[in-house]
C-alpha cells in the first residue's frame, strides 16, 4: 500500500484517526508505523512477504502496526479477538506467521498458543521507536490475508495485493465522493474488508479523519452522531437494525435531536449482507437518508453499488463500480439475458490474486478465460443488478458475517455425544440469518446450553447455532446428501 502511505504526507497535520480519547495526526502515523517496519526488519532489507499476525484493538496501534507490516515488504494478517485459541492458531499457522504482535489486554487469549515453535509472539509495547531505511515494494506484491468462510469446511485466506488494495479503494473514493473534510465512525470488526477497506483505508486515502469506536454500542453511536462532528457513517444490516431498536426506545425530544443531527451527514451506507428494503425504510424516516447499499466480497472489495448522487432503488445493490468488469451466467456459463438469474462474475485489478496455499480452490474460483466465480445469483431490473441468492445453501450470512455451514458440521461431529448433524441458516429479520444444527445423538441429547458452551471453545461467538433440534435422522436425497431445503422445514 505504498501509494495509500505514499499520500499521508500530504496530510501531516490533519488529523488520521481518533483513538483512545485522543487524536492522532498523519504525521504520527507516518513515524509510528515507519518505527514498526524498522523494528520488523531488524536489520534485514525487506520482509519478503513474511506473514505478520497482529491481535490489537482498533485504533491507532492497529493502523500503525498494519503499515508498518506494508512498509517493511510484510503481508498483514488482522485476528479478531472474538476468535477463541484453535481459530486463532488456525490463522497463525495456516499463514506460517513468523510473528503475533498483540496488546496485552489480549496475552490471556492468545497465551495458549505461546509455544508454536515458528512464531513469536510480540507484545505492542516491545516494539522499538528507532528509524532506518525502508525497502520499496512493488504494487503486485502480496499485502494481506483475510480469512473467509466458503463451501470447503476450513475457512480460506484471501490473499490482496498492494495494487488490488489500491484498485478498491480508489473507485470507492471517487464513486463515493470521499474527501479530505470527512469524519467517519469506524464500529466494525477489522479482520474483515468492510471495515479495513471501505471505512478506514479510504478515509485515509482521502486525508479524512477515522474514528474508532468498539465494541459496537447504540448508545455510544448515538452520542457521537449527535456530536455533529461525523459526515460518513457504514454499517451492516444488523447495525443499522439494532440502531432502530435502540432510537425506537428514545424519549421523543430525544429523538427529534438525533434526527436532527443525522441529517447533516453527508453520506450512509450499508452492505456485507442484504438490506431489507423495511430497514432501509424505517432508516429513511429517522435520518433522512436513503442508505446507499452496495454488494462486495472478501476476494473483490466492492464490485456493484447504488448511485451516490442518482436513484438509490431499494432491494437493489446497483451498477457494477467503474474499474470493474461484471457478468451474469447461467450453469452452462453462458450469459443471461436481462431480468433472468446468472451467476455473478467479476473481473478488475479489485479481484484477489489467490487462495493462500490453496492452489486447487483458487484454480476452482476462476473460470478458463479468469473471471471470478462469486457464487451469488443476481438479475438485471432496468439497469439495476438485485441479489436473489447464492448458489451454494452451506453459505450462511450472519450479522454479515459469512459463515460455512460445513465448518460448523465438522466441529459437531467432534462431539462425543453427537453422531450425525445438518446446519442451516434460517432466515431472522435482525441477523439476516441464524444458524440453526439438527442432531442425531447418542443417548440423551445434550443441554443445548452445555452445548453452546463446549462449541464457544472452539468457533467465534457469531459462529454459535442459535436453534438446536434433534432427530433420528435428516432428511436425505436419494443420493444420501442431506436435503438443507428440507432440514430448514424442520426448524419451523
Ligand atoms: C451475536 N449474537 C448473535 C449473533 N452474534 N445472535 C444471533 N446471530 C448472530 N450472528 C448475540 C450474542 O449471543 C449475544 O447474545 C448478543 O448477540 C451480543 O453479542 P455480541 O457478539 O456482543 O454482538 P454485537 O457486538 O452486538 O455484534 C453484533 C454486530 C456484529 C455488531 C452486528 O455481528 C458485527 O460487527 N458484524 C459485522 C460483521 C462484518 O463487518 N462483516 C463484514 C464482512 P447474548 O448476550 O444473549 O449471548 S466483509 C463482507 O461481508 C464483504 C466484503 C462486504 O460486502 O462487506
Ligand atoms: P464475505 O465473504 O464476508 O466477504 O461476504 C461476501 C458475501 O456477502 C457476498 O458473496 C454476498 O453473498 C454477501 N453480500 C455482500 N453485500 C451484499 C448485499 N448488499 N446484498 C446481499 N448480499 C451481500
């Protein structure tokens, strides 16, 4: 991400990111994360590539830390401290990590793991504060790796490069409209592209100012919309949900003042899951804004988006952003014609350069002629693209999170107790989806809160089943695959 550090020094004093009760200026930025590719480094000309871990919250150290990695040629790799030890460790030695850098609220989370024999693990504090050369690193060199969920069991690392970076940032910045002047809030998880990409490296693309709040709390959104001072707000489906939920138990006088104050940003955007066009409504009446909802996936950025000055057309994700090329198929690859199913397809410097280590799933993702498979199905309606739903019933979408039915089937069956399993996603007006796991048990079934808890020591919090249910057998086709469709009946 040379070109996005390359454009803080144009910005020097203005402020970068506001963290911690204080404000940090480019400038600052630009030295501390210049200190951490020195210590990186520690002597050597440029990481080559070495994948660097970090657990930090979000905020300063974490921008600081993931430059630091791009200025010393290393490949940035974000965890999330919802991530219990195995899916942590997962990530650290699928990457093959040479290093964990951590704060230290985090040591007792990542304690376990302190004996891998090939990384070692950092605190945030021992990195040094002296200043050395810093190697150039060419645009298609590899920058980071995201973990995503998709229809092989184990979560995939989506490996970026600088140039992919640079290619999504810039087309949401000038599809967007993004500029110096902005203030946006930065609530969301940053393993995860809609919070890295959209909200912060295009505020700090742009020489505008990011600012962190987490964990995620209506009431403390709430005080800083009314704080007049944000321009820019982005959130998923269930975010803006729950802010609903909290404005709704608002006294009126309340109410008006928010109102008031939300009308003054200058943009509001949503994304990562789909908008129910109800949210988007009700969203309407308390702000003003219709939100702007654009489609996107870990392997591209964002590929199609609402009109920022035009028509923004409920339960419709818009045209494809300029830079990136977009097809609809059907099975038989052919394209479809306008108002008829297809699968989308994506080409542009925005689409990822591989599957880390997985030669055969990022073979299986492209077509011959190398256009990205999404495995979304969309139509064409009068010059917008709508989302109808996704090829594969193992993906589930959940408070935007992607989450794989199959990983989930797979830590079950490691269960003493269980036998067999189905898990599905069933549809929930607050978090798109739930995921609900119909077993088949030896003996007594399992207390479904004993259950939930043997499960929290070994998937994220927002990978949990919420609905359990426990039959004899599932229902199954005549090949013996298990009939999702028809396991989702039995959830009713
Ligand atoms: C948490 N809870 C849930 C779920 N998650 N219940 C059902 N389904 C879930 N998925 C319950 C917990 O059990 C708990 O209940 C309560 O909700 C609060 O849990 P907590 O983890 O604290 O939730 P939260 O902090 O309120 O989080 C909700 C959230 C979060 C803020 C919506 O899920 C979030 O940040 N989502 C954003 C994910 C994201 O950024 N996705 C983008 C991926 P109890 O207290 O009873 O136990 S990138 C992408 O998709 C592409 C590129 C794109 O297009 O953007
Ligand atoms: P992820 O792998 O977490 O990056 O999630 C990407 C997936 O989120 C896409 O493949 C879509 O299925 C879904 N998605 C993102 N934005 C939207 C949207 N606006 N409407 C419907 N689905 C969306």
């Amino acid at each position: 991400m040379s070109e996005l550090i390359a454009r803080a020094s144009r910005f020097a004093d203005r402020t970068a990111i506001v963290s911690d009760d204080r404000s940090y200026t480019y400038a600052e930025l630009d030295r501390r994360s210049r200190q951490v590719a020195t210590d990186l480094l520690d002597g050597r000309a440029d990481l080559g590539e070495a994948r660097v871990a970090f657990l930090l919250p979000p905020g300063f150290a974490y921008v600081a830390v993931q430059w630091g990695i791009w200025r010393a040629g290393g490949v940035a790799v974000p965890l999330c401290e919802k991530h219990p030890p195995p899916s942590l460790q997962y990530v650290i030695e699928d990457t093959d990590a040479v290093a964990v850098i951590y704060a230290s609220t985090f040591r007792k989370l990542l304690e376990p793991l302190f004996y891998l024999p090939d990384t070692s693990f950092r605190p945030l504090r021992s990195l040094r504060t002296m200043e050395g050369a810093l190697p150039t690193v060419e645009a298609g060199r590899r920058a980071m790796i995201l973990y995503t969920s998709g229809t092989t069991g184990r979560p995939k690392g989506v490996v970026t490069t600088h140039a992919n970076l640079s290619a999504q940032i810039r087309t949401l910045v000038a599809a967007w409209q993004w500029s110096a002047d902005d203030r946006i809030l930065n609530i969301l998880p940053l393993h995860h592209v809609h919070g890295i990409v959209n909200v912060l490296c295009c505020a700090l693309w742009s020489g505008a100012c990011c600012e962190f709040l987490a964990p995620f709390d209506a009431q403390r959104v709430f005080a800083r919309f009314r704080s007049g001072e944000l321009t820019v707000f982005m959130a998923v489906p269930t975010i803006y949900y729950k802010l609903i939920g909290y404005y709704r138990e608002l006294p009126a006088a309340e109410q008006e003042a928010t109102s008031a104050a939300l009308r003054d940003f200058r943009l509001m955007v949503s994304g990562s899951a789909a908008l129910p066009v109800s949210t988007l409504e009700t969203w309407r009446e308390i702000s003003g804004h219709t939100l702007l909802e654009r489609y996107g996936m870990t392997e591209m950025g964002m590929a199609v988006s609402n009109p920022y000055a035009d028509e923004r057309r409920p339960g419709h994700i818009g045209q494809p952003l300029p830079g990136v090329d977009l097809r609809l198929v059907d099975e038989e690859g052919e394209t479809v014609a306008d108002g008829q199913p297809g699968e989308i397809q994506v080409r542009g410097d925005n689409v990822f350069l591989e599957y880390w280590d997985r030669p055969d799933a990022t073979a299986a993702a492209f077509t011959e002629d190398g256009w990205f498979r999404t495995g979304d199905i969309a139509a064409l309606e009068e010059g917008y693209y709508r989302i109808l739903g996704r090829n594969s019933v193992d993906i589930i979408k959940s408070g935007g999170y992607k989450i794989s039915a199959l990983e989930i089937e797979e830590v079950l069956r490691t269960h003493p107790a269980i036998r067999e399993c189905g898990v599905v996603g069933l549809p929930d007006p607050e978090w798109g989806e739930v995921i609900g796991a119909c077993m088949i048990v030896e003996g007594t079934p399992p207390d479904p809160d004993a259950l939930t808890d043997w499960l929290r020591e070994r998937l994220p919090g927002y990978k949990l089943p919420r609905r359990f249910i426990f039959r004899d057998e599932l229902p199954r086709n005549v090949m013996g695959k298990v009939t999702k469709q028809e396991l989702k009946e039995h959830f009713a």
